[in-house]
C-alpha cells in the first residue's frame, strides 16, 4: 500500500521490470513521430515535430528497413530527398528499441567527422530517450566522436581506407556514406565493400542490413550505380491529375521541365535568352501542366500503385524495372521527388540553363554537377556519353574493304598486342570528310618475329608487312596505295623499331608513335614534330632505344585524338554535316562500335593536375578506338588536312578519269 502511494517508488519499479521485457514492435515511422524532434541545424524546412507526410516517396523505404527479409537495400540519390534524415530515424530506433552492432564506412576521416559533429549528434542531442542512453562526445579528440555506445550495442563511424577497420568485429547493421568516394581496393587486400560483407557472414538474415546510398559520379564507373544495377531498380511514379498516367519521377523526368524564352529578344545577363521563372512539369503523355503543389499531390496519389514485393508489402508508388531481383532493393532518387522549396520547378530550370550555358563555353562541371546532384544520375561527358545502338544507327551504306569514291587518300592506324595487330585503314577526301575502309585483327606470335632471306618478315608481321605495302580496291576501279601508317609502339618496342626500320626501305612514311600517359600532358597536340633533342645524331649522346637504333618516335596526344574521333563520329547526327565527318559502315569483323566507345570521359580525381581524360570501362576493349587514332595520327603526319583543292583537283582527275 505505500508503495502504491508514492509516485517515486512507482516510478523506479516500472523501469526495473521494463528492463526485462523486450518492447513491442514498432515502426521507424511510428517512432520519428513520437521521438523525433528537428532543429534549425538539421533543416530550415519542417522544423518541429517529425512529420513523415512532407516525404511521402520515404514510407515504402522506411518498410524495407524496418522489413526483416529485406537485408539489401541501395538508393541511388541527387540532394534535397532527405536520405540522411530517414536513415537517422531507423538507426534512432534501431538504438532505442532493437539494439545492435553499427557501422558506419565514409570514404574519408574528415568525411566521417563532419557527419558526427554536423549530423549524427545534433539528432542525438534533440531526442531525450536516446540522449539519456547514448554518450554524445563534444570534442573531435575524443574516441567518442567516432564511437557510440549503449546498452546492448554500439555504433562505429569508420574510415573505409583504414584497413583495421574492415578487419573488426561482425556487424549486424552496416551502412556506406557515398561509396563512390571511397577506394575500391583498400592497401591490396581486395574489393573495399566486399571485405565489408564477410563481416555480415555470421549475422542471420532477419538481423542484418547493408546500406549502401550516395551521389553516383561518372558513368560506368560509379559504384553507386554497379550496386542500382544489380538491384531491382525501384523508380517511383506519380499520377498526373489530368489523365492519370504514371510519370516516373527519376532523372529522366527533368526533361519535360520547360521554359519560356524572354519576351522583346532580352537577353538575361545571367539565364541568357531563357526564363526560368516561367519553368512548369509538362505530362510526357498528356502535356498537361504542373505547379510546384501540383506535383506534390500526383507524388501522394502515385502511392495508391505499385506491386506487392516478395515479402508481402505494397510498395507505394515504387515500380521495379526488375522485378525478378529480390535479393538488393535500389532506390533511384531524382530532385524531382524533393517537396522542399529550394528544388521547385523554377530552380532546377535555372541549374539546369546555367549548366548548359556553362557546357557551350566548354566548361562541364557544372553539367556534372546538374546531373549527379539535381538528376541523381551518373554522368557521361557529351562527346562519350553515345551509346553502342545509337552509334549502329549512324552507319553509312558502302562497301567494306573498298575506298569511297570521295577518298582519295589511304591511312592506316595498328594497335599491337601480344598476339594480334588491330588495323584501321581510313580514307580522307574533301572538307576533311573520312571512311572507314578496314577494321580487321590478324593473329598470330606477335612476340616472335623472323625475317627471309630477302629482309620480309615471316609470320604475322609479314601480314602486316603484306597489307601496309599493298594496292586496296577504289571504287572507281582503280587500287590506291597506303599513304601513311601509324604503329603504336608502347609494347613490345624494339620489335616494333625492327620492323619500322625495315619497312621504311619501302615506305618511308611509316610511324612508330607513342602515347602520352602522363596526365600533366593529356591535352598534348594529336601529332608535333620530333624536337632536335629526339633526332639527334651523336652516337655518344644517344640514350634511348630508338635513338640507339636510329628511329624517330612521334607522340602521339591520345586524350586529344580520342576526344576528336568522338566529336567527328558524332557528327553523322547532323544531317547537314558537310565537313569533318567520320563516317562508318558495317564491317564484317565485329565489335567496331562496342570497342569505339569503351571509354568514358572523365576528369581523373586521383591525379593532381584534374586532367579530363578517358578512361576505359571494366571489361571493355579498346583496340578499334586505338587504332583509329594511329590512323588518325598518320593523316597528320603527312598533311592531309593541310591539302589545298589544287591537290584534291590532281587526285580526282587521277581516280575519276
């Protein structure tokens, strides 16, 4: 009876009891609502009581978090679609009411200090039932920065190129911040994520998680988007008001926002010619326009549709594009979901007008930066963002093997491998125009080269020897020789030297060229004349092979000539293209295509210099692309740019006769 009388005494044995009892279930929705509180600090928008209604796109994904048989979950993510704050609440509830082991993996220390200070204890701090529970350190010299403990668990934030981190413990929940700032191969002991999983290999599949979201970077080599591509693609879909289709509301999506352009021929000293103030969504099926507001409300009614994923649960407004795929549920987040003010229709238009504004003066940052934050897609620069079956449709209907009737001069480009030469032959005419005659590989020990009596090597160097000396088919009837070849002399050097001495007794205008790979000089010039210092004679100062041999090496800027080929190939887009044109066919050595766009553009981050330069995709070959450029470097070489119509006149009265 005392007991019952003193609220103090009442107090302290519902506490002791509750320690023995685990706590009913409850939804992370269910708890950011009763817990949560947002300051100032963490948002200039919503601030106050969590309310899960102003991100309606997040309930589905708060679902899978909360979903046992769900382990696997990607998101692949522009700004402003409140990722952070959501994965905050699930590991505040985690905390509180299903306690665990954590862990947090930033690509960088600062990365991971700058979460703690600026996020992760501002929402410690402004929750009472996990500020009483959780030890929230105030200086970044204390462990505590990095590690939290609390009652039946502990959370770690984590430096993913710390190699002792990723040899810790066993982690039931493990988390990655922008994966595609962190190293994928961390001091040589293999794939940094992977080595993250074995952590997983104990954990039961009802108790684990893998998080893996971030901002992607560039195209085909994000890891952000190798992890969507491996999931089941959810993309989320609103429901236009006026004919109720479903528009996805991904990157793709930004393509029907449009704008006026200003009235009276003014030109904006900022926006140029457009006004983005009059920036509206247009219905890709219906054209019916969309507010800010109205766009919002197609968001909530999208949640009506969806499917039903292999565990039971609607998924409220998320589509997958496979469907087949239950082991990884990615999420692609575009801007476009964003209801917060700073991403309405009038500011992603300015983003994306400045962006383009930018991209004519030949600066694409701020397109990149347009397309990873706003879009939430990874970026192709626009001279490699072609795709195989957009370049197959460009092809031009002539013969292979033979030479236009408009090429009148022959280059030949060779790749060298260690068992094959790849071999372009290309034909220029007028304007600068260009065909591909050949694209072929012929196989054989490359690594072994013998001669004949007569100084002809045997083997597949005398294939080479056969086809750089021999009269090709023109289409007016006649043959035309080779007038210059370019041979990569990279690998397998002094073969290479050997060869070109020999051929030179026949042809004197056979190249051995070498790439420039140091990034410093990845805008060098497609071809320049060998300095003095390259061509000097004096025995005594020779210190290279080729000047111990007496061969002149050419440089050849493989960054430039690569970004050229592209810019000219994708001319054939433009019908009334008259100049410049590399035009193509259908050859019966296949590939061509695949191994012409193998490499995508980027500036190289882990280089000092921030150099653009391409890069090739995993898994993909390049040898067509770089034979092109030997071919392309041949016709600099000898001037073919530089020829006047008087030469051509010659030419054509030559062929044409």
């Amino acid at each position: 009876m005392r007991t019952l009388g003193n609220i103090s005494e009442r107090r302290f044995y519902a506490d002791f009891f509750r320690f023995f009892f685990k706590p009913a279930y409850v939804s992370t929705i269910e708890w950011a609502k009763k817990y949560r509180v947002i300051t100032s600090k963490e948002s200039s928008f919503g601030i106050g009581n969590f309310d899960p209604n102003l991100t309606p796109y997040m309930e589905y994904v708060y679902e899978c978090l909360d979903n046992p048989y769900i382990a696997n979950i990607s998101a692949m993510k522009s700004a402003r679609i409140a990722w952070t704050e959501t994965l905050n609440n699930y590991r505040g509830k985690r905390i509180h009411i299903n306690p665990t082991s954590m862990l947090l993996g930033f690509a960088t220390r600062d990365a991971a200090r700058s979460f703690a200070k600026g996020k992760w204890q501002e929402f410690l701090r402004n929750i009472p039932v996990l500020k009483t529970i959780v030890d929230v350190g105030v200086s970044e010299n204390k462990k505590s920065l990095f590690d939290y403990t609390f009652p039946h668990g502990s959370l770690k934030l984590v430096t993913l190129g710390s190699i002792s981190n990723q040899k810790s413990d066993n982690y039931e929940y493990i988390e990655i911040e922008e994966p595609d700032d962190a190293k994928d191969d961390v001091k040589g002991q293999g794939d940094t994520f992977d080595n993250l999983k074995e952590r997983q290999k104990l954990v039961p599949i009802t108790r684990k998680k893998f998080i893996f979201g971030g901002t992607p970077t560039f195209k085909d080599f994000s890891r952000v988007e190798k992890a969507i591509l491996a999931s089941n693609q959810l993309v989320f879909k609103a429901c236009c008001h006026e004919c109720e289709s479903l528009i996805p509301m991904d990157g793709s999506s930004f393509d029907h926002i449009v704008y006026d352009e200003f009235q009276d021929r003014k030109i904006d000293e900022i926006y140029g010619k457009y006004n983005p103030e009059t920036a509206m969504f247009l219905c890709p099926v219906c054209k019916t326009s969309w507010d800010f507001d109205q766009k919002k409300k197609n968001i909530i009614k999208g949640k009506e549709f969806g499917f039903t994923d292999h565990t039971g649960n609607f998924s409220k407004g998320w589509h997958p594009k496979k469907p087949e795929i239950t082991e990884v549920f990615g999420f692609i987040f575009s801007e476009m979901l964003s209801p917060f003010p700073a991403s309405d229709f009038k500011e992603l238009a300015k983003a994306k007008i400045l962006a383009e504004l930018e991209l004519t003066k030949g600066n694409e940052k701020p397109m990149k930066s347009y397309t990873n934050n706003k879009k939430g897609m990874p970026y192709a620069s626009g001279v490699s963002a072609m795709e195989v079956d957009e370049m197959v449709a460009l092809r031009s209907n002539y013969p292979e093997h033979v030479c236009p009737m408009e090429g009148l001069v022959l280059t030949a480009g060779v790749d060298v491998q260690d068992n094959r030469f790849a071999i372009v032959i290309r034909a220029w005419g007028r304007n600068n125009n260009s065909w591909l005659v050949t694209w072929k590989e012929i196989f054989g020990e490359v690594k072994v080269q013998e001669w004949d009596n007569e100084g002809k090597p045997l083997g597949v160097w005398g294939e080479l020897w056969d086809i750089l000396l021999a009269q090709h088919p023109h289409a007016s009837g006649k043959t035309i020789p080779i007038s210059a070849a370019s041979i990569d002399a990279a690998d397998n050097t002094e073969l290479v030297y050997r060869f070109i001495l020999a051929i030179n007794e026949h042809h004197e205008q056979i190249f051995a060229t070498k790439g420039v790979r140091d990034l410093r000089f990845s805008d060098d010039e497609i071809y320049r004349e060998p300095s003095l210092f390259d061509i000097r004679s004096d025995p005594q100062a020779r210190k290279t092979l080729a000047e111990r041999m007496g061969v002149t090496v050419y440089n050849l800027g493989a960054h430039r000539a690569h970004n050229e080929i592209l810019n000219r190939v994708a001319l054939n887009k433009n019908k009334e293209a008259r100049s410049n044109v590399y035009y193509f066919n259908a050859q019966s050595y296949g590939q061509y295509e695949q191994q012409m766009l193998s490499c995508r553009k980027l500036i190289d981050v882990e280089s000092s210099y921030s150099k653009e330069v391409f890069k090739l995709i995993p898994g993909k070959r390049k040898e067509a692309m770089d034979a092109e450029k030997m071919a392309l470097h041949s016709s600099y070489a000898i001037g073919v740019r530089l020829y006047t119509n008087e030469h051509f006149r010659q030419l054509e009265a030559y062929y044409y006769a």
